[in-house]
C-alpha cells in the first residue's frame, strides 16, 4: 500500500466547507483521510504500492506478464496509467492497461486478471487500485469532498501451486441505468471541456441516498452470492475485506451475511473512501499487522459507480 504523508481531519475540513466532525463520523465513520499534494500523480502512488507488491512476492519486475491498474484519475486520459507504472518500474515483458469499474476496479482487475492466469496466457499479474480523488472532488460541496481520501495498494497475481491457496470463486455485476446517480460527466465526449468546467461537471456527483441505498444492496447480494453458492456462512470466513466507503454499509453487509464483528476489516475512518484503492490498501495493511494469515479464507465484497459490484472469495 501507498498513501499520501498530508493528513485532512474533520475538524480540518471544518474550515474548508460548512460542516462538523460529528456530521463525518455519525454518517460515514470517517475521521481523517490522506490527500497528496499538487505535484503528486496516480502512477507515481501505484508505482510504491506496486513496489512493494513484488518485493513481498519475490518475483522480478521482468516476470510480470501484465500490469492491469483499477483507477478513475489516471494521470492523463491517455495513454493508461499502467503504462506510467510500467516505465517507472521498468517492466519491461508486461502488457499493461487500466480498467475503469471505479470502486469495483480492483475486483474486476482481479477476476479478470485470474481467467488469463487459468488460461495459461500468462503467469503473473501486477493488480492495483490507485486513485486521487481529491483531485476531481468539488471542494465546495460538503455532501462528496468529506468522503474521499486518495490511495494506492498492490498485489502479484500468479498460477496457483498445490497449497490450496489462490482464487475460489468470484462473482462482478453491473447495471448501467443508474450511471447518473454516482459519475463525473465532464473531460469525456459527452460534454466539451468549457462547458464541463462551467457548470462544474468536471467533478464527481452524487446522489447519496440512492446511492447508499443501492450499494447495501449490492454489496450484500454479491457476499451472499458467493457464499451460497460455495455453501459457506459468514462465520466459516477467517476475514472479510469490504470495500471502506462508509461504515454503515459495511455493518450492514456484514449483518446481512451474519459475519461477526471481529472478523471485517475496517480502515474507512483513518483514509475514508479510496474507491478501487480501498480493498488492496486494507488488504496490505491487514497483513502488515497481522490481521491475516497465510491460508486465511477471505472474502472482497465492492461497490461502485456505473453500478458496478462483485465478490472475490479466496484462500490467502
């Protein structure tokens, strides 16, 4: 995982927009998020990340086959930020793209990036969810600039051997006619760039209580999914993983699947909704503090615009 050194509290955005610590908290869970700086870009953040991921798994950056990246703010429109990574670590064997499901992207990256390992097309895989989300959030608008922070966090996908350990099951979703209620309409060919900056298209909107409403639902059916179909309760889980959006929606998928407590994993107030960066980031960090072990049964669960959503079941 990466993150950005400044720090923004809530008692910080306080000063910013006409809103309060209390407000944050009760609603989101959030306390403070991660917010780079002016100079800092997506491809930079996943390069650290990425780092890491391949000195954990002792592979050479010449042995990855394909740089697949989750991301909604990459560096520039085009050429995909994975091909920045890919420069910057010298990756020189890898294709490298990126993939846009936003929160969903690093779950999607992953299921797909699993079928082209069990297809024989390559061996490993450089999977990762980067975002900068502060730098398309409208800071004047106190409903969507609390809840986002920015992030990076990396995994080496490669064929599995015969520990047990690897990807279960995986279950991706979608439904195209809700785009409107969580999007960025400006910078694309539906709105010319004047017209977007003017009526401040250029950053992310959303309608709240749909959204919250729709992604309880989501988030819900894809763990349950999963878990039925490989007849397995919340409770047989040694962690679940949840994408950090807002605490409420993750105690209300957990409650859903029956999981206890203990066993969902929970940063969302220390860096608050990293979108595709969210579930590798608290991955790493579950790992790094020993939250979770090798052979450990984990379920990823992710929402996110377009809708999208799915599930990833897997021994770790």
């Amino acid at each position: 995982m990466a993150v950005p050194e400044n720090i923004l509290t809530n008692q910080e955005m306080e000063a910013l927009v006409d809103t309060n610590d209390e407000w944050i908290r009760s609603r989101t869970g959030i306390e403070q998020r991660h917010i780079a700086n002016d100079d800092l870009t997506t491809s930079e953040l996943c390069t650290q990340a990425a780092q890491k991921a391949i000195r954990d798994a002792g592979i050479s950056v010449d042995q990855i086959d394909l740089i697949l990246i989750g991301t909604v703010t990459g560096d520039v429109t085009f050429p995909a930020t994975a091909c920045f990574v890919q420069e910057k670590l010298g990756a020189r064997n890898a294709a490298a793209i990126d993939l846009q499901a936003a929160c969903s992207g690093f779950l999607y990256a992953l299921n797909l990036a699993d079928g082209m390992i069990a297809s024989g097309k390559i061996k490993y895989a450089l999977i990762i969810g980067g975002e900068l989300l502060s730098k398309i959030v409208d800071w004047k608008d106190r409903s969507t600039c609390v809840l986002f922070g920015d992030g990076a966090g990396a995994a080496v996908l490669g064929v599995a051997d015969d520990s047990g350990r690897g990807i279960i099951d995986s279950y991706m979703k979608s439904d195209g006619s809700l785009t409107r209620l969580l999007c960025m309409e400006g910078y694309g060919t539906k709105v010319p760039v004047e017209q977007a900056i003017e009526q401040r298209l250029n950053y992310i909107h959303m309608d709240g209580p749909d959204v919250f409403k729709a992604a309880v639902t989501a988030m819900g059916d894809a763990a349950s999914i999963i878990l039925d179909r490989n007849n397995l309760s919340g409770n047989d889980l040694d962690m679940i993983i949840p994408h950090q959006a807002n605490i409420r929606i993750i105690n209300m998928t957990a409650k859903r699947i029956k999981a206890p407590r203990e066993k969902v994993y929970v940063n969302v107030n220390r860096f608050g909704n990293t979108s595709a960066a969210s579930i590798p980031l608290a991955m790493a960090e579950a790992k790094e503090k020993g939250c979770i072990q090798k052979g450990d049964l984990l379920l990823l669960v992710a929402f996110g615009g377009g809708f999208t959503w799915g599930s990833v079941l897997l021994r770790f």
